[in-house]
C-alpha cells in the first residue's frame, strides 16, 4: 500500500535505505539531485523490505573484519640461490600468503622473511618484498616464488613499483 510523506522525509527514507546497502556513494554520484525548493511538498512513495541476503566472501581486496589467517604462516620457505647478476632470495608464500587482504599483512610476511633469513632485512629487498605482496600477487597470482635480490639499488618503494619490482635492471 503507498503512503504519503512529505518531502524531506522521503529523502531521508531513501538514504536510510540506500546506506543499509551500502549504495548511498553510488546514489549520490550518479542520481539527480532534488531541489531544495520542494521542502513543503508530498511524494508518494513505495517502500518494500529487502530480501534476507545470506553472508557472502568479501570481495577481492577487500579488508575482512578479522584477520581469517591469523596463526598461520603467510611464508613457507626461503632459498638462496646464485644467478648470473648475484644473489637471488626466493621467498615462497603459503596459500593463505596469497590470499590475505588483511591489514598489516605485509609487515608480518616481512618478519617472518627476515627470521627464515636475516640478511634479507635491507631497504631495497624490503620494498622489492612490498612490491611482490601489492602488485605480483594480483598479476602473477601463482608465481612459485617473489624473487628479491640484494644488489639491486634501495630506490624506494615507489620507484620499485614503477620498474614492476626489479630496479636497477629486468630479471634474467
């Protein structure tokens, strides 16, 4: 049945409704937006109830409410290796390495990097590592190992990311 309410609590139903599902930034940037003029007017409106939603994953990137891996290890191992340009560390993240989103992730993966091997704990391998964890886990998903190497210059993590997590030169 419609109910008749005057116009600025229309407006506000329609928020309230809007933010339950979390639509109220999308509503604001792309609806038409109402003249304040119309304050003394009715609109006729509609309501209905939302359907029940079961809970569902959060999306991808997005931050779980709880860290769904805590206690478990994000890094399985890691190896030195020597190739033609020097030493190469192989970092190889677990599962749950690949998967997490949660906030401060990195800093912990990192820490565990840097007690499997302590030499790694340098400017540049740090934001090498950094960059593997934001960047190559989205493009190269199933990469075996992230591949740091510690003669390649600290330039910063913004210039690491900009030379796609090999400053200094492409892998080989």
């Amino acid at each position: 049945m419609a109910q008749r309410y005057p116009h600025h609590l229309v407006r506000r139903r329609r928020a309230v409704a809007l933010l339950s599902v979390g639509l109220l930034p999308l509503a604001a940037a792309c609806g038409p937006r109402e003249s304040s003029s119309m304050t003394g007017t009715t609109t006729t409106v509609t309501t209905t109830s939302l359907p029940a939603v079961s809970p569902v994953a959060p999306p991808l990137g997005a931050v779980p409410p709880a860290d769904p891996y805590a206690g478990q290890p994000l890094v399985a191992n890691v190896a030195w290796t020597e190739t033609i340009d020097g030493a190469r560390l192989l970092v190889f993240p677990t599962q749950a390495g690949r998967q997490t989103t949660f906030p401060g992730s990195d800093d912990r993966a990192w820490q565990e990097v840097v007690a499997l091997s302590a030499d790694a704990d340098t400017p540049g391998m740090r934001d090498q590592f950094r960059c593997h964890w934001a960047w190559a886990r989205l493009v190269q998903p199933d990469k075996p190992s992230w591949n740091l190497e510690p003669w390649r210059p600290a330039v910063g993590y913004q210039a690491t990311v900009e030379a796609r997590c090999n400053p200094g030169g492409p892998e080989r």
